[in-house]
C-alpha cells in the first residue's frame, strides 16, 4: 500500500510540475504582456518606464529563466501576486475555489444519484416505455450544448418569467434568496453531466445482469432488491466508477463557461479573467488547483476498486 501511494503521488507531481511548465510557457508566449496593459493604461509612459517595468517584473528574461525564479519562489511558500488585482493569489483564489466546489460538488452529486438511479431503472425495464424515456434524456443531456441550454432557462425563467436571477452571486437584495443564484447554472451543469453516465451505468448493469452469478442468486430465492442494489449495482460501479471520477475532472473544469455566462466568481471565470489578462500567477495557480483535483478523483477511483471487488488490491502482487 506504502508503495502504491509513493508511485501515484510521484506521478502526481510529475504531471504537476510538466503541466506548470507547459501553462507558464503557453501564457509566456502569448502576443502582449501585463506590462503592455500598464503602459496602455498610462499615455504619459515614456520608453524607459516600459523598460524599468519590463525589469522590474522579469518579462525581459527568457521563458525558462522566468519560469525557474517562479518554482524557486513557489519552493520558498511565495505563490506571487496578481498583477491584475495586486493582491496575493492566494487570496484570490481560495475564495473562487470554495464558490466551484459548491457549485461543482452539489452538481456531482445531483447528477451521480440520479444517473446512477435511471440507469439502474432502464436496465431492469429494458426495451419499455420507462427505458426509452430515460434514453431519451439522456440522449438529449450528451447533445444539448451547456452555453445553449444555459441561455434557454435564462431566458425562460429569468427573462420570461422572472422567478430566478439571471446570474451573479447570492447577495442581500431581498428579491431573491441565495440559493436561488445557484438553480441555474446547477441545472446546467446536472443536465449536461447526467446523460453519458446514466447511458454507462444501463450499460453496465445490463452486462452485470446477464451473469451466472445473478442467476444462482434468483435460484436461491434471494429477494430481487436485495439482488439488483447489494449485488448487481455493487458490482456494475466497477467500471462505472472510472468515469464518474473522469467525470468529476471534466465537471470541475468544464464549468468554466457556465460560471462565465451566469456570472458565478469561480475557477473557472477566476482563469479565464487571468488567461485574458495575462496573469500566469492566478491563472498557473488556479490551472494547478484543477490538474490536482483530477488526479485526487483518479486515485479515488482507484480505492473505490477495491472496495467494491475485493479481489482487487492496491498492495503489489495481491489481488491477482
């Protein structure tokens, strides 16, 4: 187990530190940098403030110069500041980090539970009126584009009908609650996300159905519930649970149009922001903060395996 977990957090930090390389080089190489912003910003600049700036920030050095001073930094617990706020990233990001998670965590788990109930559904009533409905949605969650569904229910229940806000945080306005900021872009995301997984757990279970061991736990007379929740479900979450941990990855940074279009102060807006204004310090911290959370889903699914399948271990040589 000691093993396992020294080879994953290995391969952890190496993708960490191949992905800081790679997103430092894309954003130096972009055509302009802060310094360009500050000086537009002030007409009165002279080419020598453009060249003490330049200095004083390092955009004169070269990529890999510049990108060895920021992991020295980063090494010494200095994450930098952000040159479009001037306040250390760190207090910038936390608090959009927290705004994703609640957005994207109750998103998980709305669209987990209910795929993970309508697939289970269709299986067990497959080829009837409830299969081909629940293909039907989840057809129409893998098709429907999320900027498009997005823009739909604004403008039904925002514009038309005026029961929900258009977008922006929870604030005591008094027209609307808080929870009410969040129906909207949750409702976005749940939809989008509940299609392919309630399509892999039909399949799943549909495959699962059809074994031996299914058959000789009906022939002793097992109750049927106990047969589809304690030993089919149990076992079809094997290869479910890969992609609900993929899923999780491409929940928390996909959401970034959805957070950009209902005006949600998450991540996902937090490094578009950067991105567009050249900020590699937000924009590598806040990159940094998504690449972890996909492999800590990843190593998640890996122990969801062996929990399941107790023939699966993660201690090397066993389980085999």
């Amino acid at each position: 187990m000691t093993g396992f977990l020294f080879n994953r957090l290995l391969g952890a930090l190496m993708v960490l530190a191949l992905k800081s390389f790679v997103v430092f080089s894309l954003i130096g190489l972009m055509p302009g940098d802060p310094i360009d912003l500050m000086v537009t910003a002030n007409p009165d600049a002279t080419a020598e403030d453009l060249t003490k700036l330049r200095q004083i920030y390092g955009v004169d050095e070269p990529i890999l110069s510049r990108y060895g001073h920021w992991v020295g930094n980063l090494l010494h617990g200095d994450l930098g500041y952000s040159r479009l706020t001037h306040r250390p990233v760190v207090d910038i990001v936390l608090p959009a980090l927290w705004n994703t998670v609640i957005l994207t965590a109750s998103a998980f788990v709305i669209s987990t539970a209910l795929a993970l109930v309508l697939g289970t559904l269709a299986a067990l009533h497959r080829h009837s009126w409830l299969d081909r409905g629940i293909n039907l949605l989840a057809f129409a969650g893998i098709s429907v584009p999320g900027f498009w569904l997005g823009l739909l229910l604004i403008y039904i229940f925002a514009v038309k009908l005026g029961v929900q806000p258009a977008g922006g945080m929870p604030r005591d306005d008094g027209r609307y609650p808080a929870v009410a900021y969040l129906v909207l872009p949750l409702a976005t995301l749940v939809f989008v996300e509940i299609g392919g997984l309630t399509r892999y757990v039909r399949s799943a279970m549909l495959e699962v159905l059809n074994q031996d061991y299914i058959r000789t736990a009906r022939a002793k007379g097992l109750p049927w519930r106990r047969i589809v929740w304690a030993h089919a479900l149990r076992n079809a979450m094997i290869p479910v649970s890969t992609i609900v941990a993929l899923g999780f990855g491409h929940l928390f940074s996909g959401a970034t149009l959805i957070e950009t279009m209902f005006g949600w102060r998450g991540m996902g807006r937090l490094v578009y922001e950067a991105i567009m204004g050249n900020d590699y310090n937000l924009a590598l911290l806040c990159l940094m903060f998504t690449t972890a959370m996909i492999l800590v889903a990843n190593f998640l699914a890996d122990v969801a395996y062996s929990l399941l399948d107790p023939r699966i271990s993660l201690v090397e040589g066993r389980g085999r």
